[in-house]
C-alpha cells in the first residue's frame, strides 16, 4: 500500500533499476496506474496494476483490474463471454465441432499473482486460426499471399494479423487470422509459421507484405520455410506509394 502516486512511481522505478529491466506505461491516469515489462511478449511476467481506494486514501495493486484484463483478453475472439476464460480450450473445441477441421493455435503464459505462479489461471497471449473452406478455396487461387496488421480499435485493443489471397476473378479472400496484442518478432513468427504449416504449404507461393523489418526478418530466419526456391518475397507496391507521398508531400 501506498500513500500517494508518487511513491507508487518511486517504487516502480526503484525496482526496475535493481533488476536492470524497462518498462513501459500502458495506462496512466488519477486513479489508476498500469505498467508493464518491455519484455513481457517474450517470456516476462512482470506486470503491476495500481488503484487509488477513494475510502481509505491509499493505493494499492488492483485485482480487478487483473481479472478485468483476463476478460478484456478472451473477449477479443468471443464476445463478453462470462467464465470464458477459464473454458478457451473448449470453446476453440467447439469451433471445430461447428467448422469441422478448423485448426487453431492458442498460446497462454503464466499468470502471476503478485510473484507467485498462480497454475489454476493462465494468460491469454496468442491465437491463429484458418477456417477450412479458406483452406480449401486458396488450393485455386493465384500463388500469392498477402499479409498484413491492423490494430483493433473501440473497446478492446490488440492487433488482427491477417493472411488475404486472390482468386482468378481479382477477388480478394482472408485465408487465416492470428489475434496478438503487438506486432513484435515473436507474434509475426507465431503467424507466419503457422500459416505456412497449415494454409501455404504449396512450393513456389509468393509472400508479399510492406517494408516492416519484424516480417523480413521473420521470413529471413533459418529454418522458417519461406526461403526460395519454397518461397519468394515481394513489397508491396501500394505500401511503397503511402510511404513516398507521405514522406514527400511536396513531391
């Protein structure tokens, strides 16, 4: 517990300097703080949510905030889902028993209460998923796919990685979906290696995307399978226009 938010800040610093670690500030008001290590999408759990008690005139870490963010997560695939969290293995079952042969992919991590493993709860991370009729109809598109991230915008946040084909009458049609909360190394990997596994297997398919180096070091890594003659790399062309007349405005 503590006094006022600037001690709430002391401590913070204070303990990510003892253990040579950053963090960065993902909420930040009068009544709430919440940070979090820069490390945490690959494997640190340190995470702090502190709330002001208006009662009592102190502020101390926020369960429920915890909890809420649990919700927050699962909700991203299925809705306001009371108790979802704790059935997401289920319901990723379900979705293949209304789609058969649905492949999914979820990744959970740790959840920490305090600095205690907690093993009844997880951390939602990651998921990807195709749907099999995208699977099948890709078998007759133009061997190329396109991909790209959006963030997700309203209530909850994260980022939708998203794979798009072409078929022969130039329409556009989404072959796999991956939800992650960055665009970081590892979530890129996540999704591009599973979308060679189980949507893009065919040899000679031509991957195109925009100048982000996370995707060209992703699909440059040793053992990815997007190496040719497997797999070819191009920019894509309408990135490189944005990007030209963004820079050169005058131009």
């Amino acid at each position: 517990m503590f006094n006022n938010r600037e001690a709430v800040l002391t401590v913070v610093k204070n303990y990510n300097i003892q253990r040579n670690a950053e963090y960065r500030m993902l909420e930040s008001d009068s009544l709430k703080y919440h940070y979090r290590c820069k490390q945490f999408t690959i494997g640190c759990p340190w995470s702090l949510h502190m709330a002001l008690r208006y009662n009592l005139n102190y502020w101390q870490p926020s369960y429920r905030k915890i909890w809420m963010e649990k919700q927050k997560a699962i909700a991203k695939i299925y809705g306001d889902w009371e108790e979802s969290y704790n059935r997401i293995s289920a319901l990723l079952q379900a979705l293949q028993e209304c789609l058969p042969g649905t492949i999914h992919e979820c990744i959970v991590v740790p959840y920490y209460n305090v600095n205690m493993i907690d093993r009844e709860w997880s951390w939602f991370d990651k998921v990807f998923w195709p749907f099999p009729l995208c699977i099948e109809a890709f078998k007759h598109c133009k061997p190329f796919v396109s991909v790209d991230g959006t963030h997700l915008y309203g209530k909850y946040k994260g980022m939708l990685l998203i794979a798009m084909a072409q078929d022969g009458n130039n329409n556009i049609l989404p072959i796999a979906f991956s939800l992650v909360e960055f665009e970081t190394t590892e979530s890129w990997s996540f999704f591009l290696s599973n979308l060679r596994q189980h949507v893009t297997p065919q040899p000679g398919i031509l991957i195109i995307s925009d100048r982000s180096q996370v995707i060209r070091a992703n699909l440059n890594a040793p053992h990815s399978g997007w190496h040719p003659p497997s797999a070819y790399h191009a920019y894509c062309i309408w990135h490189m226009a944005s990007n030209f007349n963004s820079r050169f405005k005058s131009a």
